[in-house]
C-alpha cells in the first residue's frame, strides 16, 4: 500500500480529462491536481518555454509528496517529455501521445488517421512518426486546432459557435476519408459532444486520458505502489482564476470541489 497522491498537470482545466478517468478506473488513488491557468495556452509557446514551466509544475508537485506523475498535456508530452524524465528521474512519469497512438493503431480500420492538437504538438510531429514507425503503411493527418483551447476555458465547448469553428477545422481531415481521429490535446474531449456532430458515426474519436489512465495503474501495480483508500483525497491547484476553474470542475467531474488554492508556481 502506498496512499501518496497521483500527481496530474495540464496548462488548463483540459487535464480534468484525465483526472476523470483516474477517478474512473483507479478509485481508491488521491490526486493532486495542478492547472496553469495563469499562463494557459501552452501550445502556442516553444519548446524551452514549455519545458521550463512544466520544470516548475513537477517541482511543485514533488513538494505535495506524489509517488506517480501524469503529464495530461499534449504540448508538453510531444515536446518535452525526455528532457523532464532526464529531470526528474526518480519519479514515474506517465505521457498521454503515447496511449494516444496505441489506441489509434488499435481501432483505424483504414489505416487513414487525423490528428488535432496545439501548434506546437502539430509542429513536433511525434503523433506521425510514432504512427508510421509501428505501420509504415499508415496515413496520418495533423490539423492545429488552436481555437479549441480557448472555447473550452471560456466555457463555449456546445456552443453554436464552437460548431463552426469545429466544423471549419475538421474539413481537410474529413476530406482525407480518416476513420480515427485523435483528440491530441487533454482540452479537446471537453468538445466531444460538438465534434460528433461534425464527423457523424464513420469516424471513432480517440481519447488518449483513457490509456492514460490504464498506463498509470500498470505501473502502480508492478511497483507495489497502489493504494485502495476508501476515502480518497482530491486536491485541485491552479496559477490563476481559482473559482472558475472550480466552477468548470464541478460541472465537468460532477463533483463537489473541496480543496482548491492558487499557487505561485513561478518561485518553483
């Protein structure tokens, strides 16, 4: 038995994605939960900029006492994710591009796959090279998507106007005949609702948080690391905006946020 927390961290409220799976699937594990706010989005922002901030993030989380850490953002997973392991490497880390393409390579049955993310996951190509090295046969399709974030922070993911904007972005993939399409950013399942109205039934949408989540309890487990609280603790943070991000995580998690602070994540 270990009852130190999982340690999750996103740019935003999009990591609440994997939070909701981890509660899911591994319900007697406590979180703490790190939301950057204050210098969301990420994905706009380079390499060293992002590593630097994420740097900071593990750190803090590190101070909470967590045995486990889940990297819930795109950006950060495509870009960053050697350089923090070379960081920190007495703390399990566990990315979300690769369940992302173990889930894809499992249910494409034409092997055409689109890819939406941030700028800089897009730019990085890690979803295609990671695609092709394990079938070379595969087609994959990157489109940046980088009004997404916004619409989800600003609480406009059902909107009418996210539906243009969605149905906008997602018009060369569809012309692409995908049959997969990964959601390759933690703020886009928020949207999953409208994006189904775009893409209709031929196309299976892929939500990486859930793998995610299994990856974490695999490593749990081989490392005699889980932990079966009955009364687990959630304990959310963010850098900016405590109470609307409380306000989009109650109504997304559906429960009661208890314990919620900001932090000043920059002296970390």
């Amino acid at each position: 038995m270990d009852s130190r927390p999982i340690g999750i961290f996103d740019s935003g409220v999009g990591g609440l994605t994997v939070v909701k799976e981890v509660m899911n699937n591994l319900a007697g594990e406590s979180i703490v939960y790190f939301g950057d706010t204050a210098r969301v989005p990420y994905g706009s922002k380079s390499k060293q900029t992002v590593t630097r901030f994420s740097a900071q993030i593990i750190r803090f989380l590190l101070s909470q006492d967590v045995k486990a850490i889940i990297i819930a953002c795109n950006t950060v997973s495509s870009n960053s994710i050697e350089e923090l392991r070379e960081m920190f490497p007495d703390i399990p880390m566990v990315e979300v591009v690769g369940p992302g393409v173990h889930m894809a390579l499992r249910t494409t049955r034409s092997g055409k796959i689109g890819v939406v993310g941030t700028q800089a996951t897009i730019a990085s190509h890690k979803y295609p090279e990671l695609l092709i090295e394990q079938n070379e046969a595969l087609e994959v399709y990157g489109k940046a998507c980088p009004l997404f974030v916004p619409l989800v922070e600003d609480g406009w993911a059902n909107h009418n106007v996210a539906f243009e904007v969605v149905a906008e972005y997602l018009k060369p993939l569809l012309e692409k005949n995908i049959d997969s399409l990964i959601l390759g950013c933690t703020h886009y399942p928020m949207l999953t609702h409208t994006i189904k109205k775009v893409v209709g039934d031929q196309v299976e949408l892929i939500n990486p948080a859930e793998e995610a989540a299994k990856r974490m309890e695999d490593i749990l487990v081989k490392n005699n690391m889980t932990s079966d609280d009955e009364k687990p603790e959630y304990k959310f943070y963010v850098s900016d905006s405590e109470e609307r991000f409380k306000e989009m995580a109650q109504i997304f998690l559906h429960k009661p946020i208890e314990h919620i602070a900001t932090v000043p994540i920059e002296e970390y």
